[in-house]
C-alpha cells in the first residue's frame, strides 16, 4: 500500500473491499480490455493502472456516492420512487452511468469505449455483480468498477504512447 494514501482514498478502497470487489478483480478486467492491444501485457501492469485511478479524487468520489446509495436501497432506507427504481436497477434509468462517466471521463476517450463495451459483455466481477439472486443491490457499483478498469485501461494504453508525464 502507498504510504501516501489520503483518508478518502482509503475509504473508498475500503468500500470496494466491504461491497466484495478486490482490486484484482478489477485489474482483470483491465486484462480482459487491453490483453488483445498489447501482447506482453501483465497482471501487474494492469493493478498499477487500477491503483493509479484509485488514487483520483474524482473516482473516490464517485465510488463514495455510488455505494452509499447501493448500501441505503438495500436497507430500504431511501424514498419512493428512487428507492423502488434503484432496487430493480430500472432500465430507463440512467443515473448511475452518469456517476460512471465522471470516472471514465478522467483518462480520455478511449475509457469511454471501453466502458461500453465491457458494460455490455459484463466479464468477470461484473458478472457477478450483476446476479440479483444474491439479494445484494448493486445498481452503481456494477457501473462503477466497469468504468474504473475502463479508464485503467485507458491509462495504460496513454501510458505505452509515453504521453501521460505521470498523470
Ligand atoms: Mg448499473
């Protein structure tokens, strides 16, 4: 762990962990995007991309908000129709990808391919997210841990370009 990890960062990593989402599930999903662009790529290459968007204030952000309503449908602690239309994660609504763009946007364009693209394939950890026979409410996290390894692999693919002067 980097020793300088603020208090928001560690609690948004805490978060993940305690919603079941480990960061090795996300840097396989970073594999799954970019493993057919770059032959040599790396399990590690892929955590390093994963921890780097971890460390941005606008993810923290995003990670905190989105979870924190997951967590109160759960509890049935919201108000109707939110409550309802967040339980049955509601096709039409569409706020929590708004949330998930505010973390994709942050590494350019080619996250927001990404995100599409995993968002429909829903790969690994996403999956399983997904499964709403586990009675867990992940309206937004789904999204968010989508768009966290889009813009992973976004750094990444920025990063081989050698453009990013440690972004
Ligand atoms: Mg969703």
């Amino acid at each position: 762990m980097r020793e300088d990890q603020t208090e928001l960062e560690k609690k948004a990593r805490d978060l993940l962990h305690s919603r079941g989402v480990e960061i090795k599930d996300i840097a396989e999903l970073v594999y799954y995007l970019q493993a057919k662009y770059f032959t040599d790529l790396t399990m590690d290459m892929c955590t390093y991309n994963v921890n780097r968007v971890l460390a941005k204030r606008e993810v923290q952000h995003a990670i905190l908000t989105g979870i924190e309503l997951d967590v109160l449908a759960e509890k049935n602690q919201l108000s109707e129709p939110l409550l309802n239309i967040i339980q049955r994660d509601e096709g039409l609504y569409g706020i929590d990808e708004v949330i998930a763009y505010s973390i994709v946007n942050v590494y350019g364009s080619i996250g927001i391919t990404s995100y599409g693209f995993i968002d429909k394939q829903k790969p690994g950890i996403l999956n399983e997210l997904n499964d709403l026979s586990s009675g867990k409410i992940h309206t937004f996290l789904d999204d968010i841990v989508g768009a966290i390894a889009a813009a992973a692999s976004s750094r990444l693919a920025h990063s081989y370009a050698g453009d990013l002067n440690g972004q």
